[in-house]
C-alpha cells in the first residue's frame, strides 16, 4: 500500500502518522501473538499444516523492549517504613548492565535502521512494583496503602528515579516509537484505589519520566490498563499520558467509541474490539467491527485491534473472519482495494 502521495510507508511511519493524525496509507494491522497451544488447536479446525498464521494473516511488525525494573535481589521483606523505603536504592542500580536486554549491543545496532515499531515498556503499575506476586503481600499492600500510603508514596518514587536513570542510558542510544506505562489496576466494575490516591502515590512519581521522555522527544506514551480503569482516565490524561490501550476489559465501561466522545482526539487509542465477539461467531463479529470500527478510524489516532490474545476457545474460522473483515475495514478507510489475505474457510 502506498501513502495519498504515492510512497509506500513503512510500518514505523505507519505507525507514527496514525498516533499523530498525519496521513498513513491506512492504519497498522496489529496483532498480539497466537500462542503454540492456539495453532494446535486450529490445525484441527481447518488451518493448513503446512501454513502458520502469521502467513496467512500478516501484521505490521513491532516489537517490545522490557528493561528488569525489580529490586535486585528481591527483598526479604518489603519495607513498611519510610527509613526501611530507602533500603531499596540498594536494590536498584541503574548502572546494571544486566537490567538491559540480552545482546543490547547487537540489538542496538539492528533498531537504528529498522522500519518496524519499537515500544519501550517503562513501568510495571502500583501492585507489581510495591512486590505484589502473591495474596500474602498483596493484603500486605493493602493495609500499607489503607496506613501508611507516604511509605507506598516513597516507594514508587525511589522506583521512578531508578527508572529514570536506566532509561536515561536506553534513550541515549535507541530512538523509540512509544513508551508503555503498564498498569493492571481494574477490577471489573473499578480500579482498586481511588483516582485521587493513584494521582499522589502513582502519577506524582512519574514526574521524572515524563520530564525525560519530552527531553528526547517521545510522543507517544501509552498507558495500557486492564478490565475496567475508566475513572483514572481524566487523571492519566492530564499528566501528558496521550494514548490508551486497555485490555480484557469490562467493555461497557470501556465502550471506546464513548471514551473517544468524551476526550476527544487529545487520547490516542489502541485495542477497543471485544474479543469476546470472536467466541460468539460470524454475526457477533461483524456487528462489533462494523459498529465500532469505522467512526474511530474517521477521528484518527486509531489502531484497532482485540483486547486480549487469542485462546483456544477462538475459532479458527472466527479468527481468519475477525482478521479478513478488519482488513476489508481498514483498506475502505484507507481507500483501497483488495487486501493483504484471503483467510479460507474451515467448513
């Protein structure tokens, strides 16, 4: 595919003229992965032996950078003081060699001349950075937040200024297309605290990140949330965070098309098709895509996609529909016709 001017663009520039509302030649095909045990299944429900899907449904190419952002060895006991909080700097070296990725060297070289996206993941969200792994410590995390939040405050605070040292040395060297700010915060009907104390505890110690992603000129920052973080939106979205991704979500509360009337085109949004339509069969599918799709396309700043990977209970013939219909969508944007694929039918 080519640009209104005539230029086929890559799937970096693709990506960058979407999250800007420039001019793609259409908006990316995402997808997030489909698991060996995914493939196994589908093999039985009519996918070629000999053909693997990203064959026969191709995806513009991007990639995830994950730096090791955990305290270095894992404490014994999380610090329930602020004289114990400072404990942790100890654990957090930015000058570890061993928190970059493995080969960075190599790697660093590949990424200076690539043409796909790059998304540089840059925090774990509240639970996983206070240590929570298990419901021991997550009770644990509980009652500090209920007690003590000036020792959770401080705690994500030494963390963002470690983030930001080791993030310095990163952005050095590599350019990057966006920075994801992970958070599974959401329970089904809410968030787990409420938006003034994720704006003290969380959003304050991101000062320093942000202050470093507008130094090396990073515009898009994502923030990609689970099940249902709609009242922290306003919040996020005042803090200079600009795209949302939100995932297996609660998709009433997370209805994309009224988040998109409510904050306009100063939130980019990735994700929004509910991938619970792709169990439910053809009809559901298509009521969902053609619904949803088309009017957020039209805004900008759009890239659609499921809003979490696909598992076995997925159809095959469900799937290679979802794919064919979202393509034939994104091309009638994009003012193009014919397509990438044509998925066959399972029978």
């Amino acid at each position: 595919m080519t640009s209104r001017s005539g230029t086929r663009m890559t799937t970096r520039e693709r990506f960058r003229e979407t999250m800007g509302y420039g001019r793609p030649d259409r908006v990316p095909y995402f997808e997030e992965g489909i698991r060996s045990e995914v493939i196994r299944v589908w093999r039985r429900q009519g996918l070629p032996p000999c053909c693997e899907p990203s064959k026969l449904f191709p995806c513009d190419r991007w990639e995830r950078v994950r730096l090791d952002l955990e305290p270095r060895p894992a404490p014994v006991q999380w610090p329930a003081t602020l004289s114990e909080a400072e404990a942790l700097r100890r654990l957090l070296d930015p000058a570890d060699k061993s928190r970059l990725p493995r080969k960075w060297k190599s790697s660093v070289r590949r990424w200076r001349t690539r043409d796909h996206v790059l998304l540089l993941y840059v925090h774990r969200g509240l639970f996983q950075t206070l240590g929570v792994q298990d419901w021991t410590r997550f009770e644990q995390v509980m009652v500090l937040l209920a007690r003590r939040p000036e020792v959770a405050e401080r705690i994500m605070n030494i963390q963002a200024e470690f983030a930001t040292a080791l993030l310095e040395r990163v952005l050095a060297e590599v350019e990057v297309d966006a920075v994801v700010f992970s958070e599974p915060i959401g329970g089904n009907d809410r968030p787990l605290i409420s938006p003034r104390m994720y704006e003290q505890i969380v959003l304050s110690s991101f000062e320093p990140l942000l202050r470093l992603f507008e130094r090396h000129k990073v515009r898009t920052l994502i923030f990609q949330t689970f099940a249902n973080a709609r009242i922290l939106i306003p919040s996020v979205l005042k803090r200079g965070i600009n795209c949302l991704w939100a995932c297996e979500v609660n998709i009433d509360a997370m209805d994309y098309r009224r988040i998109r009337g409510e904050y306009g085109r100063d939130l980019r949004l990735i994700g929004g098709i509910d991938l619970d339509t792709l169990r439910d069969g053809r009809e559901a599918i298509r009521k969902e895509i053609e619904d949803k799709v088309p009017p957020l396309l039209s805004d900008g700043g759009y890239i659609p996609l499921a809003d979490g990977r696909v598992r076995e209970d997925v159809k095959f013939d469900h799937y290679a529909y979802y794919r064919q219909l979202l393509q034939q969508v994104i091309d009638r944007h994009a003012g193009k016709k014919g397509g990438l694929f044509t998925a066959p039918h399972s029978g």
